[in-house]
C-alpha cells in the first residue's frame, strides 16, 4: 500500500532559500525531507503539553532509591489516584 501524499508549495526569501540549499549539501538530504521534519518537529513542540508531561506534573516524584527500579508512570499514576481515593 502505498501512502498518500499532498503536495505543498511554499515561499522562501533568498537568504532563508540559501541556507536550506546548504543545510541538504552538508547533510545529503533533500529538501522535501528537511521541511518534513522541520513541520513536523514545529508541530511537536508547538502542540503544547502532553498527557504524559501532564500527568508528570500531577504525580509526586519518584523515590530516588540507588538501585531501586523506577515504577512506571501509569503505576505511579494508579497508586496516586489509589491514594487520594482512600483520603
């Protein structure tokens, strides 16, 4: 199966145009694929918090017990719940 794909068409000043063209000689890539990772990366860090980062922010910290295996977020996430529930 072979994916869809839209085309896209965009503007740059000379300068910008200028290093794109630099950036793909010294790294061998192509354009289409710097500008896909660049929107998609933009995208990424432009969409906000995630629902990790969230929860994250939600739970207490981990014990930083040397040796000691860090419980996984959901885990640590259920206990809390679990917690507050029996308060």
């Amino acid at each position: 199966m072979t994916a869809s794909r839209n085309l896209l068409s965009v503007r740059l000043d000379a300068e910008l145009a200028a290093s794109l063209e630099r950036y793909c000689a010294q790294t061998g890539r192509t354009r289409s694929q710097v500008v896909q990772q660049s929107v998609a990366q933009y995208l990424l860090a432009d969409a906000g918090p995630t629902l990790g980062s969230l929860a994250e922010a939600v739970l207490p910290p981990a014990p930083k017990t040397p040796g000691a295996p860090r419980a996984p977020r959901q885990q640590r996430f259920r206990e809390h719940v679990r917690a507050k529930r029996r308060r």
